[in-house]
C-alpha cells in the first residue's frame, strides 16, 4: 500500500510528526497502513483513549494519599490500582498479542525482564518474602499493561498525564484553602503533600508533568506546529507553584539540569555547548546552595546532604553482610524497622544503595543496565524521528533523582509506570519508522504542515 506522505497535520496531529504519518501511523498511535495491521478494540478510539486515562490514573493512585487510621496508615490504593492495570490489560489483549517481536527483542524491555527474574529468584533468601511477591506481581501487570498500550502516541500520553496531574493539583490546593490536614507533611514547617502520600511524592509528579510539557511544547515547535501559549504557560505556573510549596530541594536542582539537557538536545550548533556549561554551573551553585548550605543554615548544623550521609553510611555498613544476592525485593524498611529499634528511613537515599540492598550487586547492575539502555533508546528514536523523547528526558530526570531518593528500582511508583509506558510507545514508533523503507529521518524542525 502506498504510503501518504503529504498530510494535513492539524492540532495534535502535528505531534504525530510526518515522519510517523510516513511509517503508517494516524498521529494519535493508532495505525492506518503501513508495518502494523489496524488494531481492533471494542468501542474503538473511544475504549482507546479511555484504556489509556485509566492506566495513567492507576499510576497515580499508586502513589496517592494514604488513609490514616489513628497513628496508622491504610494502603487501600494499590489493590485498586492493581485492578485497574489488570483491567486495561484484559481490554486490550489483542493489541498485546499482535505487538511487533522487534519490539518485545530491544535491549531495554529484554534486560527488564531479566531484572524482574532475578526479583524473583532473591525471593529464595528473602527476609520478607510474601511482601516481596506481592511487590513484584504488581510490577509484572503494571509492565504488561503498558506494554499493552505501546501502540498509543506518547504525546498523548504526556498530555493525559499533565490533566490528571492538573486535577491532582487544583484538588490539593482546594484542600489546602479550606484547611485539610492531609494536605501538609508530617513535618512542623508547611510542605505542600496534597492529594499524594508525600510531599516529595507530590514534587515528583509535578517535575514529571513540567518535563512532559516542556517536551511536548518543543516537539510541537519542531514540527511547525503552534502551542496554546496563554494556558500552556498559565498551567505550567500552576505546576511550578505546587512544585515549589513541596519544597523538594534537590529533585528541584535535578530539574532544573533535566531542562538544560533537554535543551541541549534541542539546540544546534555552539548553543548545545552552553546549555551544557549553563546545567553544569547552574545545576552545581544550586545543588551546593540549597542541599548544603542552606540546611546549615537554617537547621543549625545538621549533617550536610540533609542527613543523607548517615543513611547511606549504615545503608553500605549492611550490604557488606550480603553484597551478592541482597536481602529480598521490598525488604528494606522491614529490615530496618527490626533493626533500629523500631524505626527506620522510607528509603536508602540512594538508587543503587537501595537497589544493592535489596537484591545484591547483581541486582544494581542489571537494572543499571536497563537504565543505560532506557537512554541509548531514546537516544535512537531522537535520531530516527527527529523528536525530542519524553522517556530520554524523564530516564535522565530519575537517574539524577536516584543519588538522593529512591523512586525506582523498587516497587512501582507514579514514574516508575510513567517511564514504562512511554519507553514502550517511543520504541514502538521508532519500530515502524525504522521498518518503512519509505522513510527517512529528517528534523522536525524542517517539517512544515502540508
């Protein structure tokens, strides 16, 4: 079948770029002509976009406000989560079935079911096994789910994230108005939680939805497309806003060197060079200001890096007792607990700390290898397409987060399904470029609307 190559592009239609119009692909992720057969789902576009919103909700629920019940709190939203992943798997078994093998072949979604093996096997010596297994099939239906939805356009993506994000904020700044509890920290200085269960959690999803929109707004520009300036601008205020009550100090830094390497990845020309100067200069004055100085500061002498030196410190001190296989996938506050009479840190503070402890070294490297190629993947489809990557972006976000928090490499979390879904939507849109000897990469940049 021919392939169209002059199209109309219009509204979102631009971000589906004329190199996917090329490759066979309708802007919207479903396909017309070209490698894939038509996917059939009942309800059509409807059940498609209405499959998409739920796993996107689901992946906020995993991560949303907990009820407290006296000093303790309910987890009732991961069952719920997890049924609504399961849902949207179940309703689109037949995209999943008919999925391309170049896609479930590429080194990022092989190394990832390596590493979800190897949770498996460190259940064998788990101190905490049934938690662990519980952990880990949650993470098995969250992948399948958005494996699932590889065949949607990850600007589409981004967008329902950034409006459930944008419904998330305007109900925890309405609770902050008529003066919720849930809305602050545990904390005695006011930090804006909001509907998630933690005001870093909250930072998070806000830095994730501002890097979402900053790509989509440059991938639009790149294209030759306009962007709804005026409520692009007044939302991402609004995100900034939410951000800033957080007062998540280093995710923030980390932000601000995301953006300069996004824009890095934008530019042409000696103006990649300075946004590099500008992350590196920026970023490094921001980190030494608000994670060093600052905290000394204000908080008369407290160990520098906000006592996250302590944590790593005794963190390494009980890895050394099992460096190869680790103590168990999800057991690092049960340890803990036990061990520091009764109290423990959410989290190791670190990426490869927590990951090393719970599932040894072999456990770190795998799943810093399936960041690697997270990246390297990205890195193909910028290349292939001419569009700036969300997944590229936002791995490069979460491997700067992973020195001071901990928000991968564990249980599923908010950008843990985020960076799932997307990963597989770019590699399959590249996929079917790649596939169409009709196609060439050229930059969005040069791409007029027919």
């Amino acid at each position: 079948m021919a392939v169209r190559v002059a199209v109309r592009l219009r509204g979102d239609a631009a971000i589906g770029h004329k190199l996917a119009l090329r490759a066979g692909t309708d802007g919207t992720g479903g396909v017309r002509a070209g490698p894939f057969p038509s996917p059939s789902i009942h309800g059509g576009r409807t059940m498609r976009l209405i499959t998409a919103i739920l796993f996107i909700f689901a992946i906020f629920l995993v991560d949303g406000h907990s009820i407290r019940v006296g000093e303790e709190e309910r987890r009732i939203w991961m069952p719920i989560a997890l049924a609504t992943f399961t849902l949207v798997l179940l309703a689109r078994v037949p995209l999943l079935l008919r999925i391309r093998q170049s896609v479930l072949t590429n080194p990022a979604f092989l190394l990832y079911l390596v590493y979800l093996a190897w949770l498996g096997v460190t259940q064998f010596w788990s101190i905490g096994a049934a938690e662990g297994r519980n952990h880990i099939l949650a993470l098995w239906i969250a992948m399948l789910a958005a494996l699932s939805l590889s065949d949607e356009h990850p600007h589409r993506t981004a967008l329902i994230f950034a409006g459930i994000l944008l419904l998330a904020i305007v109900v925890s700044w309405i609770g902050a108005g008529l003066g919720m509890s849930w809305v602050k920290g545990t904390e005695e200085t006011w930090r804006m939680k909001g509907v998630m269960r933690h005001q870093q959690t909250m930072a998070l999803v806000c830095i994730a939805g501002l890097i979402l929109l900053a790509v989509w707004h440059l991938n639009r520009k790149r294209a030759g497309a306009t962007s709804p300036t005026v409520w692009l601008t007044l939302l991402a205020l609004l995100v900034l806003a939410t951000l800033l009550a957080t007062k998540g100090r280093s995710l923030a830094v980390f932000f601000v060197v995301t953006l300069f390497i996004v824009a890095f990845f934008h530019l042409d020309g000696a103006a990649k060079m300075w946004a590099i100067v500008a992350a590196v200069v920026v970023g490094g004055g921001l980190w030494v200001a608000v994670d060093i100085i600052l905290p000394l500061v204000s908080r008369g002498g407290e160990e520098t890096l906000s006592g996250r030196l302590v944590v790593w410190e005794l963190t390494l001190a009980e890895i050394e007792k099992r460096p190869l296989g680790g103590f168990g996938f999800g057991t690092y506050g049960k340890y803990f607990f036990s061990l520091w009479n009764n109290w423990a840190p959410a989290h190791a503070h670190n990426l490869w700390l927590q990951t090393t402890f719970e599932t040894g070294i072999i456990g770190a490297v795998l799943y810093t290898l399936f960041l690697m190629a997270v990246v390297r993947q990205g890195l193909l489809y910028q290349k292939t397409t001419g569009a700036l990557s969300y997944s590229l972006a936002l791995a490069i976000f979460c491997i700067l987060g992973g020195w001071t928090s901990v928000f991968l490499g564990e249980k599923i979390t908010t950008l843990y399904g985020l960076l799932l879904i997307l990963m597989f939507q770019e590699e399959r849109l590249r996929q079917a470029l790649a596939a169409t000897p009709q196609s060439r990469p050229v930059h969005d940049a040069q791409a007029q609307p027919a």
